[in-house]
C-alpha cells in the first residue's frame, strides 16, 4: 500500500498527463453524435456568441459581393415563376394538389464563423434548434452545395463543411445518372474529387455534377460543380475525377439548410431493411 | 502571487485573440496553417510545477477546441507539448536558470537556444495535430507536408513576435 501511494507520488504528472490525454482521445473519436454534440452544445454558444460580435463587425466588406450573387439568385427564381411562362391553355382550374406535395423546405442563415484552409473545415451559422434545424441536415449555398449539419445548439449550428476529410456527399454525373460519392482531398478548397464512378461510364471534361437520388439530404438534382479533368489510372475500376466546385467557400456569406420532411419515413423503411439478411 | 495569476489570464486572452482573429484568417493555401498558441506554454517559467504546466495546456487545448469545433483536437496536441516541456527544460537549462526563475525567452536564452526549444516543441504539437485530425496513414505524406511548412511558419511568428518583445524589453 504505501509503494503504491509512493508510486502515485512519484508519478503523478504523468499520471494527470495520461488521464487528460485519455479524455481528449475519448471525446475526439467518440463520433457518436451525441457525444460530439453535448460537447459542442456546452463550448458551442459562447464560441458562436463570439464569433458573431466578430462578424458582425467585419461583415460589412463583403456586401456588394454578397448583393451580386443574391441579384443573380433572385433572377433565375424568378424565371422560374409561374408568371415568367407563357400560358399554353384556356382554361384554369385550382386543385388541391395531390400530385406534388412538398419534401424539402429552405431555412436560410448567415455565416458566422469559417475557414477553408484547414484538412477539416467547420462553418457555424446563426440559425439553431429554435428555427428547425436538426444534426444531419443538408446545407446549400446559391451556388451549390456547402455541407452537412453536425450540431445545433439554441441558436446556432455547426455544419461540416464540403472541405473536411468526413464529409461524402452522393453524387452523380448529371448526363447519364452516374453516381459516385464527393470526397475532398484536402488540396485546394476549388476542387474536390468524385469517387467511385466505374470506369465504363463515358466522361468528358465540363460535365455538370449534381447531387443523386440516394441521398437523403438533399433534394436531386443540386448543382455541385463540373469536372475539371478525369483519369483512369492502370489498375482502377474507377475514374479519378477532379469536380470544380461551384461554390466559393472562401465567401460563403448566406446558406440554407434542407429539412427533408419524409426523411424520417425513409429512414424507417431502410432500418427495417438491416435486420433483414 | 495574485498579480501573477492575472498577467497569465490576460495573456492567454490576448494569445487565443491573436491566434483566432489573426492567424487563423491567413489562409494562404491549404497546407500553411500556423498554430502559434502554444507560445504561452513554450513561455512560462521554468520552475512553474510541471503538474501545472500540464493543466495549463490542457486548459488552453480546449479553448481552441470551443472555437474550431474540434472536440479534443487541441486539447490532446498541446497536452504534449506541456509534459514535454518540462522534460525538454530539464536538460537543455542550466541550474543558473533554474535558481533565477526565468520563463524561456529569446531574450534570455539566446537566438539559437530559443529557435531550436520552439522548433521541436512546435513539431511535436504538429505532427500529433495534424495525423490527430486526418486520423488515417492514408494521407501519410501530404499530411507530412503540412506538417513541416506549417511547422516553419508557426516557428517563424513566434520567433518575430519574441524579437517584437525582445526590443521592448531593451529599451526598459
């Protein structure tokens, strides 16, 4: 007994070192999200806090920017308007709509805080569990897409961004509907690489990318980027794809976040399947 | 004592503003990311208790985690920095320092001394960083990249900043 508490004596630096050491492992890798989450729900408001008495200091530069691209937004949705067509019929009957009914809804928010030049980047914006948005949501930008939700605290979120080693997001070649995962190899934040697309697929370079049916975080069909340059290398059952990505992380100023309302039902469906084989 | 206390918060707050506001903005490409928090550890007295050292940095790991959303990334790299410190100090300073209390500086240690202390402490907290956050061998050298041209950018703000120091302290 006393070697024992002589031993603790004697080492107790490193003792407190290890069992510190031990703690930051743990939380590191717990990718359990609910460990992750109570992590960041207790450090995150005061961080996001902070950062937006930053932003909201240094939000000014990067207004006309900002104006440009929400202009060019409101343009092509307004094309897109009822009233931008040209009526081809006589008449015109309101029915409650049975054939469309709405999955996916649109929150916008604003950046607080980001970074592009880290492996894994994080983007907090200043909408959180009180406007709806839950971990696991998608986040797009005008441009593209941007990322996927991680966690909300009262009123901010953390999205893991398109540019972290974490992130896959599924995609598809938008001319023949082959799909493959989007991955970022941490070189530079205006490209990122499209995996897994079998080498039989006939590419060329200025493909559109967008997102695929398989996922259930974004609606189909999102632009994401076109290929910038494709190779196969000997050996590979895959092309290596290089996407240009069409949005601009480095001045991501307005997202908004998907809430897809029959992901709970789809969700379901697929768990039932697990306990299957 | 308390005086003491007091000088420590105030510059471990103005050494975390410095690094979120300042350095972390650089982003000059994605395989310079200087980290030059660990300054206030490298800087701390010698004679400070090394259990405390090691909370210090522990302390300091996981304010930089609250603000990059990186549960526990920090808070393990700049522990290491912290209990290796106090090994490191223990054969590279002199009994001389040891008895007249002094915190490493360029100043008092010299240009070469100081260089080398913040190189090796600064590769180490890197290296342990960096493979921490990519969590896979399959990077291996790109990650061993980033980790050298990061590390020689970190070394060389904190070696500026403590020339910065060093001529104020001259003029006194």
């Amino acid at each position: 007994m006393r070697n024992l508490i002589f031993f603790f004596y004697k080492y107790y630096t490193f003792i407190l070192f290890f069992t510190l050491e031990l703690f930051s492992f743990v939380v590191l890798y717990q990718y359990n999200h609910y460990q992750r989450a109570s992590f960041l729900n207790v450090t995150g408001g005061f961080a996001s806090g902070f950062y937006e008495t930053v932003n909201s200091t240094t939000n000014y530069f990067g207004l006309r920017n900002i104006n440009d691209s929400l202009m060019a937004e409101n343009a092509r949705l307004r094309s897109q308007m009822l009233n931008a067509y040209y009526q081809n019929g006589f008449t015109q009957t309101s029915i409650n709509d049975t054939l469309y009914k709405q999955q996916y809804e649109y929150i916008s928010a604003n950046v607080v805080n980001n970074s592009v030049g880290k492996r894994n980047n994080y983007i907090t914006i200043d909408k959180g569990r009180l406007h709806g948005i839950k971990p696991d949501m998608g986040v797009i930008s005008s441009n593209g897409i941007v990322g996927i939700v991680t966690s909300v605290s009262e009123h901010f979120s953390t999205i893991r961004s398109a540019l972290n080693a974490n992130t896959k997001i599924s995609c598809m070649i938008q001319k023949n509907n082959a799909f493959g995962s989007l991955e970022w190899n941490g070189d530079n934040p205006k490209f990122s690489s499209l995996k897994y697309v079998n080498k039989h697929v006939p590419l060329s370079t200025n493909d559109e990318v967008v997102t695929s049916n398989f996922s259930m975080l974004f609606p189909q069909g999102l632009p994401v980027g076109k290929v910038y340059a494709h190779s196969i290398d000997a050996g590979d059952n895959f092309h290596a794809i290089k996407v240009e990505l069409y949005t601009d992380f480095s001045t991501l100023k307005n997202v908004y976040v998907i809430r897809n309302i029959f992901k709970g039902e789809q969700e379901m469906l697929q768990n039932n399947l697990k306990g299957d084989h | 004592m308390i005086i003491d206390f007091f000088k420590y918060i105030a510059k471990l707050i103005f050494i975390i503003l410095i690094q979120l506001l300042v350095i972390n903005n650089i982003e000059l490409n994605t395989y310079i990311n200087p980290y030059i928090y660990i300054i206030f550890i490298l800087t701390l007295p010698v004679t400070m208790k090394p259990w405390l050292v090691v909370i210090l940095s522990f302390f300091i790991g996981l304010l930089m985690d609250t603000f990059s959303s990186t549960p526990g990334l920090h808070m393990a790299a700049s522990g290491f920095v912290g209990y290796f410190r106090s090994f490191y100090l223990s054969f590279a300073c002199s009994k001389e320092d040891f008895e007249k209390q002094i915190a490493p500086s360029l100043a008092k240690k010299g240009f070469a001394w100081f260089t080398f202390y913040t190189l090796l402490l600064t590769l180490l907290h890197h290296t342990v960083l960096f493979y921490l956050e990519i969590y896979s061998l399959s990077e291996f050298f790109r990650t061993f990249f980033r980790i050298l041209s990061s590390t020689l950018f970190s070394v060389l703000i904190i070696v500026i900043s403590q020339l910065l120091f060093y001529r104020n302290k001259e003029s006194r």
